[in-house]
C-alpha cells in the first residue's frame, strides 16, 4: 500500500493530465456500447431499451438477405482496400523523400504545405472538388477542352467516384500523416548513416538498408491499425459526394445506415449494420495482428 501510495503521489500529475481523455472514452466510447442491445431488439424510443420486444438476429437476417447487401458490402471493401493499398504508402514515400531533402527551409516549407488540407473541412473538401471539375466552368475541364477533347461530368459518373475519393483522401491526409514517420525516422541512429557513407553506401543503399528497417516497426503498427478500418468508410465525404446518378458505385455501409437507422428511424436495423462492421473489423485487425506477430517481432500485442 506504501509503494503503491508512493507512485501515485509521484505520478499524480500526470494522472490528472490523463483524466480527461479517460473520462471522455469512457462517456462517449464505453457508456455507448450499451446501446448494442437494439440490434436484438424491435427498438421502440417510447417503450425504452428494456420495455422494447427481444426480436434475435431478425434483423442481422434482414441484412444479410437484403437486395442492397452484396452492393454495399462490396463498395465498401473496395474503397478501404483502394485506400490501403493507394494511401498507406502516400504518407511514408512523402516521409521518406522529405528525409533525403538537406536543405531545413525546403523541407519546413514542404511539409507546411503538405498539412495544411488536412485542417479543411470535408464540406470545404467537397466544394472545392465540385468547382474544380464543374462540366461547364471547373479548370479540370477548361484544361481538357483546350486539349481538343469533350468536358466530364466527373461528379455525375460513377466511374469516376472511387479514383476522386482516394486522390481526396490522400492530399488531404498525406502531409498529417507523415508526421509519425518523420518522428522514426529521427530515432534512427545518425552513425549508422556516417559508418554506411565511410563504406561506400549510396543514398539508396543507405534508404534499403538503414531507413526503411529503421521505420518498419512503425510501418507495421500503422498497417495493422489501418486494416482495422478496412469496412470504416469516412462517412461525411461520401455523403456529400453522393448522388442519386452514383449510388451504384458510391453507396456504402455508413451512408445506408444513415438512410435506413436515422432517416427511416429503423434504429435497430441501423445498429445491427454497425455492430456487423465493427466486428468484421475487430476480425481483421486480430488477423493482421496474428499474421505480423508470426511472421516479424512487430505486433500490437
């Protein structure tokens, strides 16, 4: 009891620093997780969560039969692959290239440069993408005319949907996301790079041998937390992007939750759709995890 009275009083600061973020997840992370209940239940806002009737997996059953199911569960995975596979690297080649950079105000100018949209607002984001591909004023196509081709409605085609998507979320988050990166890259050992340079190494040499394996626990980490959001689509941005002429391609999971759990007010529905993606993540990041723990010594756990 003494020693343990002995690190609290010794930690009591940092303790009260913590507080707040401890309070808030547990306000508006763990307290919210009782609401799963409704997706097992007909959720009725006047009988209450207990007075409403115990339905199962009614509507679990209704989902996974549902018209809508193959499409959605489709474009969803499709636009959280494409945004592993296209915007994961983004941020760690930027990092990299910024680190080979020497001269302090080009790479400080850079990297402000690089941050910046990520403080833009998804509705900003979005307007921006609208005025700059408009079929009639927007310079994307004042460029394509002027090649001697015919304007696109890039907003209005469905074809178009996942590569604006991916392109937006990358320079949007390109520059925020380097900043891990660059925080490892400045744990490397400076010697390693002066012995490598006293044999000879080049700068590429010194890149695949000293500062990606640097990096690569980082890179690991990263890669396992970001496959635990494969199916966590950013909602606002496809909402706003999305248009009666796209569904077909833009409509996924969290913007047909939004349709059918708030705009419908079938809340049970809506929360068995959620609670099915959270735990199809849960599995993808515990697989990732088991696959990294096996096959490096760079696991979350």
């Amino acid at each position: 009891m003494a020693l343990f009275r002995l690190k609290f009083n010794r930690s009591k600061y940092l303790l009260l620093l913590f507080l707040p973020a401890l309070i808030y997840y547990i306000l508006f992370k763990y307290v919210p997780m009782f609401g799963i209940l409704i997706s097992f239940k007909d959720y009725n806002p006047f009988k209450g969560i207990w007075q409403s009737d115990w339905v199962g997996l009614k509507y679990y059953s209704m989902f996974f039969h549902s018209p809508d199911f193959p499409k959605l569960l489709k474009n969803t995975v499709l636009l959280g692959v494409y945004k592993v596979v296209f915007g994961f690297p983004a941020p760690i080649i930027l990092a990299l290239l910024l680190n080979e950079v020497r001269k302090g105000v080009v790479k400080r100018l850079v990297q402000s440069i690089s941050y910046l949209p990520h403080f833009i607002s998804n509705v900003v984001v979005v307007s921006m993408m609208f005025l700059f591909l408009s079929p009639t004023s927007g310079l994307v196509n004042h460029l394509i005319e002027w090649m001697g081709y015919s304007s696109v409605n890039f907003m209005q085609n469905e074809n178009y949907f996942r590569t604006l998507y991916i392109l937006s979320e990358i320079w949007q988050h390109i520059g925020w996301e380097t900043i891990i990166y660059l925080a490892a890259l400045s744990a490397i050992d400076p010697q390693l790079y002066e012995a490598a340079t006293v044999d000879g190494a080049s700068r590429w040499h010194q890149l695949r041998h000293i500062t990606v394996p640097g990096i690569m626990p980082a890179i690991v980490i990263l890669f396992i937390l970001n496959i635990g959001h494969v199916l966590d689509i950013g909602f606002e941005k496809v909402l706003l992007m999305l248009n009666p002429s796209i569904y077909s391609t833009a409509d996924v999971l969290s913007t047909y939750v939004f349709r059918t759990g708030i705009q419908a007010m079938n809340y049970s529905y809506g929360t068995a759709i959620d609670l099915f993606t959270s735990v199809v993540n849960l599995l993808f990041i515990l697989t990732a995890n088991w696959i990294s723990r096996k096959t490096s010594e760079t696991s979350l756990w």
